[in-house]
C-alpha cells in the first residue's frame, strides 16, 4: 500500500513538473527576438574610450575594459502604445553586469542630448531609435561613449505595464508634488492615487509614475523614476531566490523586443544568482557641470561635452573613478615620453 502511494505521487509529481516545463518552453518561445548585426563594425564598437591616439601609439590592451566580466547591455523604452507604431526611445540605459566586481549598474543617458547620429547629423539621442531601429540605437551609444554595447532590450508603454504586474508591482516613495502629475497619466481613475509616501504601485501607476516630467527637475528627475521602478524589479527577481528566476523571465520577455536569446538571458541571470550580486550603482549622464540647455531652429536640445561624457560613462562602467583616472595618467605619461623620444 505504501509503495502503491509512493508511485502515485511521484507520477503525479512528473505529471506536474512535466506540465511546468512544457508551459515554460511554451512562454520561452514567444520571446519577441530581434537579429542585429554583432559585427564590431556594424556596432561601431573600437577602442576609442581612452583616444584613438593612445590606441595607435601605445597598443593598448582594451581587454582591460573589453572583457567578458563586465556585460553591457542597452535598454530602451520606447514611447509608442502599439508594436506597429514607429517610435524613439524614450528612455535610454545601460544595464551593466560586472562579475570581478559583482556589481549591477543602471546608468541613464538623456534622451535629449544632441550627439552625432549616422548619417543623420546632429541630433536627440532619442531619435536614433526612430532612424534605424536598435541596430542605429546601439550604435550610437557604441560610438558616442566608447561602451562595447551588442544586445538590447526594448519594452513599450503597454509590456511595460505588463512586466510590473507581473512582479505584483512595485514598491516606491510617492512625493505630494507627484500625486496630480501620475494621476493625469493614468487611464483607469480606480487606479489614483490618493496619497503620498512609500507604496505599491501596480503596473498602469508604475508607467504613470515614471513619465512624470515636468516637475522638480524635469527630465532629470525623470529618468531617477525609470531607475526606481527598474531597481525594485532587480531587488524583486534577487529576492525571489535562483529557483524563481526562469519562471520570471519566461513571463516577462514575451512582452519585450531583444537580441538576447533565452540561453544567454537564463545564463547570465544564472551567472548573478551564482555570484551572489547584489550591489546595486545607478547614475546619470551627462553628469552635472557637464551640460547646458540649448535652442536651435526653436528645438530644445541638451548639449554636453561629449568627452568628458564618454570619459565620465567609462569610468562608471567599467571601474572605479580613481583607477581608471590613475590608469589614463599613466598612459597619457607614456604616451608624452614616447612621443619626445
């Protein structure tokens, strides 16, 4: 009799896990894979963060920065309401997994810095996306900052609020002057909000709350938002433990566009898991002291100084401030005593 009722349960068991698998395989297939071109070229990926000229005369090893521990990855938000609209992208930010240092990284580029676009002159970053889809977008970034950027994930106002609902939420301080801003935003009026301070928010009052713009500081208090939600979304998939984890992305990446497939995007999240990140960085760029407003032709751009910008973003991404800057120095000692000799 007890071997009897063993047996069942253990076929129910299968049964079951059977099921589970089939139904993730199921979500899995529906991921919406997008193919670029990897090539360097095509991505406009070369060892410019520390000047071409370095590169030329010192040869130097961009394994350094260019390593398969620090994993860039570009992430766009785009502002259409269906997959059949064109659209430009929103938000812009890198998602950066570094192993050696087991880090997560969220740096947030504005939308509206006026940077050189293939073939397209001068322009809003944003517009990129719009111009030639994520292969220019990816580009752009790639050629603007030095990063070594080659996949991307891209999620529209509706997946968006999808993929929150999917995590039950999430949780974020609400500022009085926020309220009528997220509200104005939101559709469903059951889904107001009616109060101030630490809440959960669900997915149509998370996409509200992060287009809030035009209060405080504008655009960029607007991309902290964007960081907030994804933050918590990071801290929810770490918290639910590595057992969790390919049930979150097999309901999740249906509603995203990316050139990930689900090995690699189950592999490095596994990867995390095993490495046990979890310090979280988050920045934005440029950085203060570093840009200015600008009108041309009546349009509103925000200009920076590129360089430094790009110097700013490697020195985040990939390391600490202090070393990068020593190791610049160093070159730039070397590259002086080369050049007199």
């Amino acid at each position: 009799m007890v071997r009897k009722t063993i047996l069942i349960v253990l076929s129910i068991t299968l049964i079951v896990s059977g099921y589970f698998a089939y139904q993730l395989n199921k979500q899995f297939n529906q991921i919406k894979h997008v193919t670029i071109d990897k090539s360097d070229q095509a991505l406009g990926i070369k060892m410019n963060n520390l000047g071409d000229r370095l590169e030329e005369k010192l040869n130097y090893d961009k394994k350094t920065f260019y390593n398969d521990d620090v994993v860039n990855i570009a992430l766009f938000g785009l502002d259409r309401r269906s997959p059949e609209e064109s659209a430009r992208s929103d938000s812009i930010m890198i998602l950066t997994i570094d192993y050696s240092n087991k880090e997560i990284k969220l740096s947030s580029i504005m939308r509206d810095l006026r940077v050189p676009i293939e073939k397209h002159g001068m322009d809003k970053i944003n517009h990129a996306y719009s111009y030639g889809g994520p292969q220019l977008a990816v580009k752009t970034i790639n050629q603007n900052f030095g990063t070594n950027i080659k996949d991307f994930v891209a999620v529209d106002f509706d997946g968006l609020k999808k993929i929150i609902d999917v995590y039950g939420g999430v949780t974020v301080l609400i500022n009085d002057n926020e309220i009528s801003y997220v509200n104005q935003c939101i559709a469903n009026s059951e889904n107001y909000l009616s109060k101030a301070g630490k809440q959960l928010l669900n997915g149509e009052q998370a996409v509200a709350f992060s287009r809030v713009r035009y209060i405080g500081n504008g655009d960029f208090e607007r991309t902290e938002r964007q960081r907030k939600i994804l933050v918590d979304m990071i801290h929810k998939t770490r918290d639910s433990g590595l057992s969790s984890f390919p049930g979150y992305v097999a309901e999740i990446m249906p509603h995203v566009q990316t050139s990930l497939d689900k090995t690699t995007i189950l592999s490095l999240g596994m990867k995390c898991f095993k490495e046990d990140i979890k310090t979280l960085e988050e920045e934005r760029f440029p950085l203060d002291g570093y840009w200015e407003d600008t009108k041309i032709s009546g349009v509103y751009y925000l200009s920076a100084d590129i360089d430094k910008t790009k110097q700013h973003i490697v020195d985040f991404i990939y390391g600490s401030a202090s070393k990068v800057s020593q190791d610049l120095a160093c070159f730039q000692i070397l590259f002086v005593n080369k050049a007199k000799s």
